[in-house]
C-alpha cells in the first residue's frame, strides 16, 4: 500500500509532524512518499494521503488548501486523513478548530482531522510575524505532542494495514 503524506508548513514545524507521520507508517510496513503539497498534481499513484497545514490566522495555509481543492474528486475514493498544527500555550490557544477545516472534511471525505499543538520561535519569524505575535501575546516554545501524534500515526497504520490484508473483490 502507497501512502502519500504532505503537509504545508511555514517554518517547517508541520514537516516534523508529518515526516514523524511518514516514519510510523513506513515502521508498519507501508510504502509512504513524502511531497510538498503544491508538488502534487495527482493521487492515481496513491492508495492514502495524509494532509497537514499550519494554521495561521486561524487557516490552514494556501498550498494544502489548494491540493484539496486540486485533488478533492480522487480523495473522495480513497482513505484520507487530516491534521492541523498551530495552538500553542498552556491551555493551547486558540480554541477550537480552524474556520477552514470543516470544508475541507466535506471536500476531501476525510475519516478524521486532529488538532495537535503547534511550535513558535520567534528568532524563526519575519517582522510581520513577530509583530503579530507580540501584539496577542503568544509564548514561545514546543507544544508539539510526540506521543499523541505517534499514537495518531499507528492507528492510521493499523487500519491501512488491516484493509490491505482484506481481500479486494474482483
């Protein structure tokens, strides 16, 4: 089985999360190619894609979106799955999902998003983004949660392990 797992990222926080996606899969024995999603113009090579973004302003970033949008018919035939990176803090803030996740739920037909918490290092940001930064207040550090992801990452692989063991009607 062929898996896909790409991610937008901007300071390559959600690469991490994906390439520790990627490596989970690969450790079930899954074939897993690793792309940048304006890199993929097409799934037919693939049997399941796994999609990130970070979140910025509460959206995910253009190039995930726009792979969605690009690809959304043949996602619909397949196992997807999608993840965000972004809160930060301790409670994680923000709240809630980003405003753009539920279309691309409808969209893709994804089984499942997960939210997992993001990483900040101001001397990694532009003057925009420190500006922006500075003005709500948000902390630097890591909220990046290995465990949940990798527990996240084995339960997509048991059950892409398990469909490839069942007999496909011919």
């Amino acid at each position: 089985m062929r898996v896909l797992v790409t991610a937008a990222s901007r300071h390559n926080a959600t690469t991490d999360v994906a390439q520790a996606v990627a490596a989970r899969l690969e450790r079930a024995g899954l074939e897993v190619v690793m792309n940048r999603p304006e890199e993929v113009t097409d799934l037919a090579s693939y049997d399941a894609v796994v999609v990130g973004s970070a979140i910025y302003a509460g959206r995910w970033l253009k190039p995930a979106k726009d792979l969605i949008d690009r690809t959304a018919s043949q996602m619909q035939t397949m196992p997807v799955w999608l993840f965000s990176t972004g809160p930060i803090g301790d409670p994680l803030k923000p709240a809630g999902l980003p405003a753009d996740v539920a279309p691309m739920l409808e969209r893709s037909h994804a089984r499942e998003h997960r939210l997992f918490g993001g990483r900040l290092d101001r001397r990694d940001l532009g003057l925009a983004e420190r500006t922006m930064v500075r003005i709500v207040g948000a902390p630097d550090g890591d909220y990046r949660p290995w465990a949940d992801i990798n527990q996240w990452a084995a339960e997509i692989a048991g059950m892409l392990v398990a469909s490839a063991s069942v007999p496909q009607p011919v």
